[in-house]
C-alpha cells in the first residue's frame, strides 16, 4: 500500500504540470503573434516598422500611415497549408490540411490639412489576421509496454468506481465505463490496465481551424515631412476548432480489448482590445528612415467549450462507448507589450532595403479566471514566470524596382524561443516543448506590377518552427518534429 500512496503522490505532481502546460499553451498560443498583411509587407518579411505607405503599417507602426501621399484601398486573398512533418517511435510523418485565408482588408483616406507644418493626414480602418490556427498534425508508433490506459489506471488509484465522476470526468471516469481499466478483484477504488504488457499502434491525429484577427482604426500625420507619427486602436478577435482524436490498437499481447478510441474537441472564441503608437524619421533628403512602434498588451477574455468521448473494442464482447460532460470555461489572457525598431535606406528608384528588430517578454503575461481553483490559477501564473522569457525578434525585406511599373521582393526573419524546455516534476527538463514556444524561422518571396492608379501582387511565404510533445499527458515517449505554415496571398488594391 505504501507503493501505490507514493505512485499517487507522483502522479498528483505530475497532473499538476501537465494542468499548468495546459494553461501555459493557451498563454503562448494567443500571445505569439505572426502577422499577415498585405502581398508587400510579407514579401518584405514583416519588416515594415520604417518604410511604411502601405496598409500592412496598420499593424506593424501606425506611423507609417503619415507617409502616404494619396487615398489607398486594398484586399488580400490566400491559400494556405498548415502541417506537420512529425518523427515517433521511428515513424515519420507529412501532414498538411489547405484552407482559404481571408488576408488584410483596408482603406486609408488622405486629405490635406490646413496647416503649413502638417500638410497632410491619413485616417485607415482595416482588418488584419495576426495569427493562423490551421493545422493537420498526425503523430503515430508503435509503442511496447506503454499505453494511456496504464495512465488512466495511476489516475484512478485509491478512488472509488463511483466517485470517479467527481474527480477525472475527462479521462479516467471513460476509461472505467469503456473498460479500458477495471477494479481487481474484491477492490473498489484499485485499478487494473487493459493493456499492461501489450505491443500497441499509437496514432494522435489533430484537425484544428481559426484564427486571430484584429480591426483597427488607426491615424498618421507628418511633421514638416521628416516627423511621421501614428497612433491605432483595434479590436482583437480569435477563433479556433480543434479535435484531437487519439487512438490505440492492439499488435501483439494477452489483452482482448482490440482498440480504443478518444476524442478530445475544443472550441475557443474570444476577444479582447489593445492600442499602439508609432515614430518614424526621416530628415530632410536623407534615404534613411528610422522607425519606432510601440503595441500594448492585448487583454483578451476567452470562452473555453471542452468534450472527450470515448470508445473501446473489444474481441468477442462488441464496443463501448462512454462521452463526458461538456465543460465551459472562462479566462483571461493579457499578452506582453511589443517594442520594434525599424531602418529602411531607399537606394534611388532602384531598390529598398528594411530591417526590423522587435522584442517581448512573454513572462509579463498574465492569466485570471474565476472558474479555475485559485491554486491552479496561481500554478498557471508561476509557470508564466519561470517558463516564459525574452523574445527578439529580427525581420529584414529587399524589393528591386525592375522597371517604373514592376517590382520584386525577397524577405524573412528569425525569432528566438519565448519559451524554455518543459521540465518534469523533478526540475528536470523532459524534452517536450511548448506548442509554437521555440524559436521560429519564416522567408518569402514574391512580386507586383503597380501604376499610378492600381497595383496587384503576390507572394508566397513559409514559416515553421520546432515541435516536441508527448502524445497523451504522462506519456513517455517524446514526438519531435517541425509545425509549420505555407501560403500564397494575392493583394489587389487601388490608390487614388
């Protein structure tokens, strides 16, 4: 007995990681921020905080707004593939799911203002997705001697069968009805596995939609056209599906149960506001412009809808089926501020070079909620603060100007980890990694033709970044891999 009290201590540390790593995920997962604009500012890697006149300064310095010297009207229009290419138990896998992203809408009204110092204004209204949730993920293995329902069995030690309900209605409590575990003999609250010491095929498939955008209304001016300044405020918004369907079945071994069979879904909607401002210089006659943005933290309150159903087969005895309660849940998230610096050199009408360097620290997030415990919410908040860290961020475009009407462009950028390895419940770190927690790669390429009154372009642009997890939460086998995003946008717009 004193084995099984000291397993569920253990497991009642561990539970407490997996939980804040939940929690962990959903900060990272609306905090970090990959903006797509129009077809030149991707084209020009995001590096847009010093050059300006283009919708995308909406998002990235809203003092490039005053650099506009006409009215501008734009859409932008994708497709794109979010995947995986994934490695388990010696297994490799490709996976991609495309999908339509609706790109950066917007309008930018110039007029002239009656004042010898600041000759001009530009008000802009648009939308802009700061963020694209697709993705088709498939991780699979074949595993011997290890298997969830052995997780599901240390989890429902030392309660009884009809308690379960009350304290794991998403995991072991289904287990139980599908007979994934069972009490032994004589016992009501131990617990046996159904597999124990079989050889199974494990497979975890995600299909996840959405994505976070942002509505802003933003103004700019100029000081004697050498000050530009700029301020926005914008409505952020986010959406997301996600179904996990996690499967094992059985390849050799004494246990009659063939396969079993559970699907998590989650729903996410939530929204939230923030506001930026922005400089940028450029003295008079100088190629060089230097460009500062400021963007506050965005608080973002978030609905939570989470179900696990689950099934088991077993040979001779028929299926099954057992599906939890429907949690809903509410929190809120406020996501770090973001400072950026900007240079653009102009290099005649030949071409334009701009760089970016922005920076946040994903430790000042924060997370409250009045449906969790208050423990949880504050092992939340501490793994905010040990796990999170500094991130900089370096972004860097060139666009030739083929001839007065064509142009071509070239961009990427680097961003470092915002998060450190997961640790276990020893301090030592486990090899998993938050989801879009590492350091993250993306480059582009792409082109336009432009005229006095309309100009169409487009560019493709990748991104992706490193990718480490356990396929179920006590897992012992690490996944690894790469997560990333591929896209064609198309921008069409007029300046009049």
């Amino acid at each position: 007995m004193k084995k099984v009290k000291r397993g569920l201590a253990v497991l009642l540390v561990l539970c407490t990681q997996w939980a804040t790593a939940q929690g962990l995920a959903d900060v990272m997962r609306y905090s970090r921020q990959d903006p797509l604009g129009s077809a030149r500012s991707m084209g020009m890697g995001g590096a847009m905080t010093g050059l300006g006149a283009d919708l995308g300064a909406i998002w990235s310095n809203p003092a490039g707004l005053g650099l506009y010297r006409s009215s501008d009207i734009a859409i932008s229009v994708g497709v794109g593939a979010g995947g995986a290419s994934t490695e388990y138990l010696g297994n490799s896998e490709v996976s991609a799911a495309p999908h339509v992203i609706v790109g950066q809408l917007g309008v930018a009204l110039t007029m002239p203002m009656a004042h010898p110092d600041f000759k001009r204004a530009t008000f802009a209204v648009g939308y802009s997705p700061i963020k694209d949730l697709h993705q088709r993920a498939t991780w699979s293995g074949e595993s011997d001697g290890n298997s969830i329902t052995e997780q599901f069995a240390l989890q429902a030690q030392g309660t009884s069968f009809d308690s379960l309900w009350y304290y794991h209605p998403f995991d072991a409590e289904l287990a139980w009805y599908t007979y994934m575990i069972d009490t032994l003999g004589g016992s009501t609250d131990q617990y046996a596995a159904a597999y124990s010491s079989d050889v199974v095929q494990q497979e975890l498939r995600r299909d996840r939609s959405g994505r976070m955008g942002e509505t802003t209304i933003a103004f700019g001016t100029n000081y004697r056209e050498q000050l530009h300044i700029g301020i926005a405020l914008g409505l952020v918004s986010t959406e997301m599906d996600q179904v996990d369907v996690y499967k094992e079945s059985k390849v050799m071994g004494p246990s009659n149960l063939e396969e079993l069979t559970l699907n998590d879904r989650l729903e996410v909607s939530g929204s939230g506001g923030y506001w930026s401002f922005g400089l940028i210089l450029q003295p008079k006659s100088s190629p060089v412009r230097l460009g500062w943005s400021y963007r506050s933290g965005t608080i973002l309150s978030v609905d939570d809808s989470y179900q696990v159903d689950a099934t088991a087969t077993f040979s001779g005895e028929g299926t099954y089926e057992a599906a939890s309660p429907s949690s809903f849940v509410q929190y809120r998230i406020r996501t770090p501020r973001r400072h950026q610096l900007g240079l653009s050199w102009t290099m005649g009408k030949v071409a334009v070079l701009s760089v970016d360097y922005g920076r946040s620290d994903y430790s000042a997030a924060e997370f409250t909620s009045n449906d969790f415990y208050s423990d949880d919410v504050a092992a939340i908040q501490q793994g905010i603060d040990n796990t999170l860290r500094m991130e900089q961020l370096f972004r860097a475009g060139l666009e030739f100007r083929i001839d007065d009407a064509w142009r071509m462009r070239f961009g990427g950028g680097w961003r470092s980890a915002a998060a450190d390895p997961l640790k276990n419940s020893f301090g030592d770190v486990d090899g998993s990694l938050l989801e879009d927690g590492d350091d993250a790669l993306h480059w582009a390429f792409g082109g336009e033709y432009r005229d006095d009154s309309w100009y169409l372009g487009a560019t493709y642009r990748h991104a992706s970044t490193t990718d480490a997890r356990r396929l179920y939460g006590l897992g012992p086998e690490v996944a690894s891999g790469r997560a990333g995003l591929g896209m064609l946008m198309l921008s069409i717009g007029a300046r009049y």
